[in-house]
C-alpha cells in the first residue's frame, strides 16, 4: 500500500503535505479533514453573522 508519493518504501504523506515521516497518508488525511472541517466551519460562521 504505496500512500507516499515519491514512491513504494517512502514515509511521505501524497504531494501537497510534504511532512518526513508522519506516517504516510493517515496524517496527510488527518490534515486535510481538519482544515476542511475548519474552512467548512468557519465559512458557515461567517454567512451565519454576514447576513
């Protein structure tokens, strides 16, 4: 299971989360639900209070 995007025995997340040795694509998608969950949140927040 080659998560990496360097390659097969490479602890690197895919290409936008360039972390060494997190890993792999457990951390990389932990990060990228976080911040989605963020920006989901926050934009909601934000149209809830604009209008």
């Amino acid at each position: 299971m080659s998560y990496g995007y360097p390659g097969c025995g490479y602890p690197y997340p895919p290409y936008p989360y360039p972390y060494p040795g997190y890993g792999g694509g457990y951390f990389a998608l932990i990060v990228v639900l976080l911040v989605l969950l963020l920006v989901i949140g926050g934009g909601y927040y934000y149209y809830a209070n604009y209008r």
